[in-house]
C-alpha cells in the first residue's frame, strides 16, 4: 500500500446558525486516534514543516486564512491546498511536511497522536530519504 493511500480529507463536525459555525471534533470518532497534543501557528511570516515524524499521525486543518500543505514520500510529491476550517488531513507517520503560502490570517491547527519529542523527527529531507532507503 502506497502512504498517500493513507492520507485522506476528514469532514470536521460543523454546525451552523444565525450565530456562526460551530465545529467540534472529537477523537476516536471524528479522527482516527486519539489526541495527545493539540498545537497552533499563527503569525507565520516564513514556510513551516521541513520535517517528518517517526511515529506520529497527525490531521491539520486551516483554523482560519489557508496554506499550501506539501506532502512527500520519497518519490512523489503531493500538495493540498488547505483553507477550510471544516476539514482536515489525515496524515500517518513517516511523511515528509512542508507547510507554505501562509495567507497573512491563517492559523494552522495540528491535532497529533503523541507527545513532541523531537528525537523522534526528522529534520532534514536528505535524512528522510536515507532512511526510508
């Protein structure tokens, strides 16, 4: 199986009113895992990501403004175009990440299946594709 076979958009539980847009997402149910860390960027003024994990999944949406999200598995290259707030990606470990075009609003929410520890990343793309061999 291909990883990009993994990789999918997740409709984000979303209500709305004459108030707005209410979404909720919950784990296990909404997403395929369950949350050990919930993260934010905002205020970017460079590209993001450059990086893979070894055994994190992860789904990103665009809170608010849009991105471009780049996704590599040492062969091909995909690229999503993230900017809107109802849904996500899904993403597992060992893809390489790369986050750009950052709207001046946007906000790139990150809900993960682990707690950071940055020994288990890697940093660099030529590190990536010696590992993945």
């Amino acid at each position: 199986m291909n990883i990009f076979d993994k990789i999918r958009w997740i409709d984000l539980p979303s209500v709305e009113d004459e108030r707005g847009v209410l979404t909720a997402i919950e784990e296990n149910k909404d997403i395929p895992f369950e949350i050990k860390r919930i993260f934010y960027m905002h205020h970017i003024t460079k590209p993001r990501g450059g990086h893979a994990h070894r055994d994190t999944s992860q789904v990103l949406t665009a809170a608010h403004g849009s991105f471009s999200l780049e996704l590599f598995d040492g062969k091909e290259t995909r690229t999503y175009e993230m900017n809107d707030p109802t849904k996500g990606i899904y993403m597992p470990p060992m893809i390489f990440v790369s986050h750009y075009n950052f709207s001046k609003d946007a906000v790139c929410l990150v809900l993960a299946d682990t707690h950071y520890d940055i020994t288990k990343s890697i940093r660099s793309k030529e590190e990536f594709l010696a590992e993945i061999g």
